[in-house]
C-alpha cells in the first residue's frame, strides 16, 4: 500500500471539464494537465514503470472490424500460429529480461484451443514467477474461465469507443453473437481477473463527446488497467481506405493526434488513479523518438516490450509501421532498464498488479 503524499491533491473531473481539457489548445494550460497526472501518477503508483512482455501468439482471426490489419477479409497476410515450445520458450526470455507479466495476445483465433492455452497457462504458472495476461478477443465465458481455472491472472479486452451505433458499424457481430465487450468485462470481473480496457483515440466518426465519455467510462468501470493509443489507418481495411462513413457527422471528429492521445492518457490517470497504464506502441509509433517517453511524462507506468519472435512480428500488422520497443531498441545498447534510469523512473518489481491505495473513495 502506497498512502498519498500530503501535498498532493487529487482532482475531481466531471464530464464537462474532461470534454474542456480534450479541446483545450493553449500549451500553458496543457503544460498544467501533464503535470497534475504526473503527480498523480507519482502519488498513486510511484516511479516503478511494469514491464509486461507481448508475445503476439497468433494472427489468425474470424472478425471483420474496419479498423484492423488482422480482419478476416484482408487475405494480403500470411497467418500464423505460435507452438506452445515457442509461447513457452518466450516467458522464459520474458524471466530472462526481469519483466513482471507476460501478455499472451492474439485475434480472435478459435485455433487456439481452450485446453491447449490452459495448459500453456499452467506451465507458465508452474515454471515461473510471472503474472500471466491474455488479450485474446471475444471468447465464450466457458473459456475465460477455463483460463482463469489455469491461472490466468489479467485480461484486456478494449471497449473501443462508447458510442454504440459508432462500435456496431466499425465491429460487425460475429457468430451470430451480438458484439457486448461491457457484458464479456463484467464477466472477466466476476471470474476474478484484473480486467484491462481501453480506447483508440481518433476514430473515424469518433467526436469529443463520446471520447469524454469514454474516460467516464473508465471510472465507472473501476477498470485496473486502461490503454488508450491513437487510431492509425490500416491501407487493407475500410476506415483505412475512408471507404466508409460514420453513423452520424454532427459531432466533430477527434484528431488521432499524438497531442490528442497524450491528453486522453493524462486525463485518464487523473479519473483513474491507481489504474496501470500503459505508455503504447501506437503512440510510440506516431513518435519513435519521444512518444513511449512523453506518455511515462504525462500520466503512464507501463510498457509493454515486444518479446514474440522477430519473424512473426512482422505479420501482426493490426496497423502499419508498428513501432516495438525491445530489449535492443530504446538506447540502443543499454536495454530498457537503462532508459528508464535515465528518465528518472524505474524498472518495476515484481508482477506490478493494481495498486489499491487508501485515498480513493
Ligand atoms: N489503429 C490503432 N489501434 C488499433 N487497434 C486495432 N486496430 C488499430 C488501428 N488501426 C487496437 C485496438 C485493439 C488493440 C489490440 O489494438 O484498440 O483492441
């Protein structure tokens, strides 16, 4: 338990100041925003930054949504599927490296048998000290709590946006399923995961209203982990191609801006203090040089280095230009903890669950 310095004061957002900070421009009245989620973020979570290794274990998936590389549709990929030998054989780079977490994602892949993935589970939980995270789409309940069963501890599923008519069109149903993330959420909660959620900022169609209620979302959702990262367009899907269009235009749109996205992450710590928050790939790829820095500025305290083998890495192309950071990236020889030093934080220890201070009501 971390108990808040006394100086520190959290702020108290309604909707209608988040909706003002989203469309605030002056870089003074900013400068103050990075700097209240910096202190909170202090405060709640310290300077620890958790380091979760991503192993990308498959990119197979039955979905079709607009905005990803991944969909069913786009058939200009060659897909994959990782062996348990090499899942396994990356949480031991994972130990190796001194991460936390290992996070097991993929597209929605039914390929993946619930059994087979239990038992990856299970050596994984039995061989090393890691928290282990699944990002594997919309599954049956059965499966979730299979996995649970195994010993899965997180799972991320991102809500996308908040705005229904904007979800249902950009995220056709599947399997003759109505599309409910906030249904599949509950349930991840009741079986006892850290449940982990998040937006993309910039979508098309997407106005500030619905950006400033999905942050509210996110309180009310009590959620341990949120990533936000902008939208980038993807040349095989229809946003990508603009070969689309909105359920209504009378909000206006959200840039996918870096400066948008740093906002979102701010404005999110400041609604969620004691969320883990992850400064992601998506920023650092519209900012190779400074974005993973600036999120950890203004609001982050996790990364998520890139541990799947280099020649799959290439194939989950959920967007282009995927930036990854990993162990040979940041500063080019000193690895990642070293650069964390050298912006003042610190690589975290041990599994970096959520932190559950007093201070919050
Ligand atoms: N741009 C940015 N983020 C994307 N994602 C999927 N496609 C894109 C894209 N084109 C994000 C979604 C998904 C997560 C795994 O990646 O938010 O939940």
């Amino acid at each position: 338990m971390r108990s808040t310095p006394s100086h520190h004061r959290d702020v108290e957002l309604h909707e209608t100041d988040i909706l003002a900070w989203l469309r605030e421009e002056d870089s003074a009245r900013l400068e103050k925003l990075w700097a209240l989620a910096d202190d909170t973020r202090r405060a709640h979570v310290g300077d620890e930054v958790h380091l979760r290794g991503l192993v990308e274990i498959s990119n197979h998936c039955i979905r079709d949504c607009g905005y990803c590389g991944l969909r069913a549709d786009n058939r200009g990929i060659a897909r994959y599927r990782m062996t348990s030998e090499e899942i396994l054989g990356c949480a031991a780079d994972a130990v190796r490296y001194g991460y936390g977490t290992v996070v097991m994602q993929a597209g929605e892949d039914y390929g993946i048998d619930t059994d087979w993935l239990a038992g990856i589970i299970r050596r994984i939980k039995a061989d090393t000290p890691l928290a282990v995270t699944l990002s594997l789409g919309e599954r049956p309940i059965e499966d979730l709590k299979a996995w649970r069963e195994a010993g899965a501890d997180r799972y991320l599923l991102r809500f996308e946006t908040s705005d229904r008519a904007l979800y249902q069109t950009i995220h056709p149903d599947a399997r003759g399923q109505v599309s409910d993330r906030f249904a599949i959420l509950a349930q991840l909660r009741r079986l006892g995961y850290e449940v982990g959620s998040g937006v993309m900022v910039g979508l098309p169609g997407q106005s500030y209203e619905s950006l400033a209620h999905d942050i509210c979302t996110f309180r009310a959702l009590d959620l341990d982990m949120i990533g936000v990262g902008p939208y980038i367009g993807h040349p095989e899907t229809p946003l990508g191609q603009g070969n689309w269009s909105p359920p209504r235009a009378d909000g206006e749109q959200v840039p996918n801006t870096e400066l948008m996205t740093y906002k979102v992450v701010a404005l999110t710590r400041l609604v969620c203090p004691e969320a883990n928050i992850p400064s992601t790939t998506a920023l650092a790829t519209l900012n190779r040089a400074e974005g993973r820095e600036l999120g950890l500025a203004r609001g982050a305290n996790v990364i998520m280095p890139n541990i799947t083998p280099p020649r799959y890495r290439r194939l989950y192309e959920i967007y282009p230009a995927k930036a990854c950071i990993d162990e040979t990236s940041p500063a080019s020889h000193t690895g990642i903890a070293a650069w964390l030093e050298a912006i003042g934080r610190k690589p975290g220890c041990g599994r970096g669950g959520r932190a559950h201070g007093g201070s919050r009501t």
